[in-house]
C-alpha cells in the first residue's frame, strides 16, 4: 500500500525533531563518554533493540549477497565514517555549525544521485542550488574562528566535511541497489558493524581516557541510541524506500535550523558570518527543492 501524506508528513516531522535535538546531546554525551566508544556505545545498543524488533516480527536477513554487501557499504559510510567524525569533531566545534556543515548533505546527494541513479534527474536549477549552497560553505571557512574556539575549531570544521560525503554515498549507494530490502535489515545491520568497527578504534585509542557514566550522559547515550538511531534509522529507510533520495535528504533542511536554535540556547557561540553561510546553504538546498525534480520510471 503507498503510504498517506499524514504518514508520510509525521515520519518527516520526527525526524526533524529528533535529529535536530542530537547534535546537542552529542556534544553533552561527549563530557562523559569519548567519542569513539560512544559511537560504537549508541549503535550498539541501537542494533541490538532492532535486531529484537526484527525478530519478533520475523523480518529475513541477509538473504542475497547484494543485501549483506549494502550492510557493509553502509555500515561503513553512513555510520562509522560519518558518524565517527561528527562525535570527533564535536569535541571542538559548536553543535549548531556542526549541523550547518552537515546540511551540505543534500547538495552532496543531488551531485552523487545525477551520477550513479539513472531516475533521478538534475536540472540546471540543481546546479544552481549546489554552487549557492558551497558558497555559503565557503563564507562559513572564511570566518575568524577564534570567535568561536581557535584553531582547533577550523580544522575541525574542514575534517567535519567529510560526514555528509560518505554520508551522502551511502544513502545514494541504499537507494540504488536496495530495493527490497526491509529497513530494519538496512538499519540494524550496517549499524552492528558500525559498533564493531568504532569498537575496535576506541580500544586502540581511547584507552587512558577515564568513562564518566553519570546520569547525564548515561541518559544522553540512550536518547542517541534509542530515538537517535532505532527510530530515526528505520524511518528514514522507510522513507527512502519510498520518496526520492534528493527529497528525503532535504529534512537536512530543517536539522540545522533545531540544531542552531538549541545550540543558541545554550549559549555557543553564533557569528554574523555563520549566520549567512548558513542561510546560503538552506538557500541552495531550498532552490534544489523548488526545482520540482523529475522522476522517470523505467
């Protein structure tokens, strides 16, 4: 059955939300938990509950070897090396750019989508949107990032645009070949190798540093693990499975703006520049959107 237009609205509201409050509680987690183990931690958990809920409701796994080779794409580019350097990063840079600097993704997924999903095509209003949105980038890296933390912070904020690339083949690499395959498959899967794989790199580098489980980041973890991961995950699969990979990646739209609210609210700092490279960013995501991108089905 296709979905309605309210399920379709209310998955798009929760993700929006959800996502929108984590970059914030990522950086609170991080006073306790150091970035690796707690990435590894928060998927750990979040594959576990999944891989239950799977089981329950008797969803295959791994039957093709298309599916198991998906789990390994994506556990690698979407969680591990996306995520792994948006903890990392946050141990220097404002929540709030963080998420400004992810909303690139959508430009990423416009780019890469013209390229490898013969379905999904560009128009010159795409291209448009694309060079307003790195520009705004571009103003961002022109800051005085001493204004916002030193330069610990600029080379954190160049590192951090790594996250949407490898997110944003990942998301392209699901929409391409997994056709078929249930989003719990796609969500639990990739995510059990993303905290097998961060595991390993937190026992290798993250050895002296001391774990503060206390109830803050304790309750930061589960909140990342549980609606951060299990819930969003599997309803941003759902959606993808649905609606074009382009479309589902503009709630990054909507992220940074919750993200920069939340983060204004709890004092980090927001600079003039910020501000417009931000509003240039959205702005070309927002001309790509508009563009009414056309979908041919073969």
């Amino acid at each position: 059955m296709r979905p309605s237009l309210p399920a379709l609205g209310a998955a798009f509201a929760v993700l929006c939300l959800v996502w929108g409050t984590t970059w914030s509680v990522i950086q609170i987690g991080l006073g306790g938990i150091p970035p690796f183990t707690g990435v590894s931690l928060r998927f750990g958990i979040a594959a576990a509950l999944l891989f239950a809920i799977a089981r329950v409701r008797g969803v295959p796994f791994g039957r093709s070897a298309r599916e198991r080779w998906l789990w390994l794409g994506n556990g690698l580019l979407a969680f591990t090396v996306s995520y792994g350097v948006v903890y990392w990063c946050e141990q220097w840079v404002p929540s709030g750019l963080t998420a400004v600097l992810f909303a690139t993704y959508p430009l990423w997924i416009t780019l890469l989508a013209w390229l490898l999903l013969p379905d999904e095509a560009a128009t010159w209003r795409d291209g448009v949107g694309i060079l307003i949105g790195f520009g705004g980038v571009g103003v961002i890296f022109s800051e005085d990032f001493a204004a916002l933390g030193g330069p610990d912070v600029a080379l954190a904020a160049g590192v951090m645009m790594a996250s949407p690339v490898a997110a944003a083949l990942g998301t392209v690499m699901v929409k391409r070949w997994g056709a078929g395959i249930h989003p719990l498959s796609m969500s639990a899967a990739p995510m059990a190798i993303a905290a097998i794989v961060t595991g390993v790199i937190a026992a290798a580098t993250e050895r002296g540093r001391v774990l503060d489980w206390n109830v803050v980041s304790v309750s930061a973890l589960l909140y990342l693990a549980i609606a951060g991961s299990a819930l969003t995950f599997t309803l941003y699969y759902w959606l993808l499975a649905r609606q074009p990979a382009k479309r589902v990646a503009l709630i990054t739209y909507i992220v940074p703006i919750v993200a920069v609210a939340i983060g204004a609210l709890r004092g980090e700092p927001l600079t003039a520049r910020t501000i417009v490279g931000a509003a240039l960013v959205l702005g070309g995501v927002t001309l790509a959107r508009r563009a009414g991108i056309p979908i041919r089905r073969k």
